[in-house]
C-alpha cells in the first residue's frame, strides 16, 4: 500500500500542507499566509486548521507521520525551533512534542533549507548520487549538504550555513552584520540591487521598463537578459562569476556528486549557467570541474517533499 505523510513548510510569509505519497508526489495542498507576528500558538492553530483541511479533501487516506520544514536554527533531533528570525516569539518552540500530542503521530522537524536538499536529494535533481549539494538562490541564499547519504546537520544543526561564507571583502553589508557574504553579493536581491544602481528611473532602459519604475528584482534581470538586453547579460555574468567563486567554494569543501541550484534564480539558469561553469573551470583545481552543475526540478515544492520524506525515507 501506498505509504503518505502530512508535510509542511512553514515559512516566514506562507504556511504550505501537503499530503505526499513515497513516489514524492502531492496528494493533497494547500496554503495559507503565516500569522508570523502572532507568536506561536497562533501559528500552530494554523498548522492544525490546515491539517484538518488537508485531510478532509483526502478522506481515504491516512498518514504515518508529520514531517515539518522551519526556519533554523533548529534542533531536529529534539524537534524544537530554536530561534526563527522571521516567526515572532519563536523562541525554544517544542514544534514536534506539541504536534505529535495534538495529532498522535510521529513528527519529524528538519531545517527547511535542508529539507528542501532532502526533497531534491531523494525525488528530484540529485536522485541516486550518495552527496550532493543544494544551493537555493532567491532573496537570500541557503542549502544543505548531503554528504556520504545523509543530511549534514554539524554542531546544533547549524552546518552549511551556504549564505554565510565570505566570498570577498568588500561590498554591501549583510544582513547577519558581515561584509562580503556570498548571500550579500550573490542573491537575487543583490543582483536586483546592483541593476538598480546602474539604471535611473525612467531613463528608457528595459530593465526599468520591466520594473515599471520601482526598484529592479533579480527577476527583471533575467527577463531583460532573456530579450538579449545588454545590459541584463553583463549584470547575469557578474551574478555568474560570484556564483561560479562560491560553487567552487562548494565543491572543494563537500566534493558533492552534483551541485543543484533552486529558488527564484534558476529560473534564469540557461542564462547564467555558461559563466557559472567557465568561473568553477577557471578557480576550481582539475578533479573537482567536471562536477554537473543542474538546476532544481521540485521547484517551490522541494520543500514539502522533503518534509515528507523525513517520515517516508525511514
Ligand atoms: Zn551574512
């Protein structure tokens, strides 16, 4: 018989449910806006009305387990939220006692980056390879490693904390206080920043054309380069090259199977996938260039699949 899990994705804006069956398909979804300024209980009386919903438009099916993805810090091992700096209040949550109590079912919590790595690890991009590591690129950057067929957690699940590493020392300010944080010179929004920076309003360029005036996103660019736009192309090499500086970064330290990029940037994965390889050719040492560098396949999903398979994987 079919084994499913209840799978959730709690995010800082969305709280995502899904019922999903051990092939990693969605049986079941739904969605709704996180109360994230209301503190804990709040939120987890949103997890439980969208477990009722979910499980009453699937009525013949039965889940084994709960499994959760959240904001780290986290500790997976004891199921509890540490500190989640996008949920208000969430401050040594026990997520998985409280919910396996209110559900009587085993639960599962796991760091949603990581878990999203467990999604495309065991049903998406990086199937069948034993270490693999997940990049996500979209307003910030994270990940997770699979390294030798498991999950790399470290010192209080705080391993491959992929946005963090300095990659040079200059540039913007990071939000966590450093300079030159790959996330700081490589996300989407520091690729929308630098495209900003470059244009003015109204100055007939696309790329303001796209963004409608406001300030341009990481997306507008990779529309802009998609139209061949000059400009769009020469800030998507420059993303490329510091994507290119820390992938090589990646590959020498986890020596992964594969590297796989997701979030809102590898939609423009064609267009940047070129340089990525040319800067990894350049900077990485000869046994570590032929590695595939391969977008995502669960896309927003990867997430809550992966959250399944922490209890379908067992
Ligand atoms: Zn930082």
């Amino acid at each position: 018989m079919t084994k499913v899990a209840l799978a959730f994705d709690l995010g800082g804006t969305e709280l995502r449910a899904a019922l999903v069956n051990d092939a990693g398909d969605l049986l079941s979804f739904s969605a709704v806006p996180t109360r994230a300024t209301d503190g804990p209980a709040a939120v987890i009386d949103q997890i439980e009305q969208l477990a009722t919903a979910i499980l009453t438009k699937a009525p013949d099916l039965s889940p084994i387990g709960i499994g959760i993805g959240a904001p780290g810090p986290l500790d997976p091992e004891a199921g509890v939220v540490i500190a989640a700096p996008t949920l208000a209040g969430w401050n040594e949550v026990p997520l998985a006692d409280i919910l396996s109590t209110r559900f009587q079912l085993p639960v599962r919590l796991e760091n949603d980056a990581n878990a999203a790595a467990l999604g495309e690890w065991r049903y998406g991009a990086g199937r069948g390879v034993r270490s693999m590591v997940f990049v996500t690129v979209s307003t910030g950057i994270g990940g997770g490693v699979i390294a030798d067929g498991r999950i790399l957690h470290g010192r209080r699940g705080l391993a491959a904390e992929i946005g963090h590493m300095t990659i040079t020392g200059e540039g913007e300010r990071c939000f966590c206080g450093a300079i030159g944080c790959f996330e700081a010179v490589a996300s989407g929004t520091a690729l929308g920043r630098r495209a900003t920076a470059c244009t003015k309003c109204a100055d007939g360029s696309l790329l303001r054309e796209l963004s409608a005036g406001a300030d341009i996103t990481g997306r507008h660019v990779v529309e802009a380069g998609r139209k061949g736009d000059a400009r769009a192309i020469e800030l998507l090499n420059e993303e490329a090259l510091w994507l290119g500086i820390g992938f090589t970064n990646l590959l020498h330290l986890y020596s992964p199977d594969i590297l796989v990029i997701g979030g809102g940037i590898s939609h423009g994965f064609d267009l940047l996938s070129e340089a990525i390889v040319a800067t990894v050719r350049d900077r990485a040492m000869p046994a570590y260039r032929d590695v595939p560098i391969v977008p995502a396949k669960l896309g927003p999903h990867a997430g809550l699949i992966g959250a399944a398979s922490l209890i379908l994987g067992e």
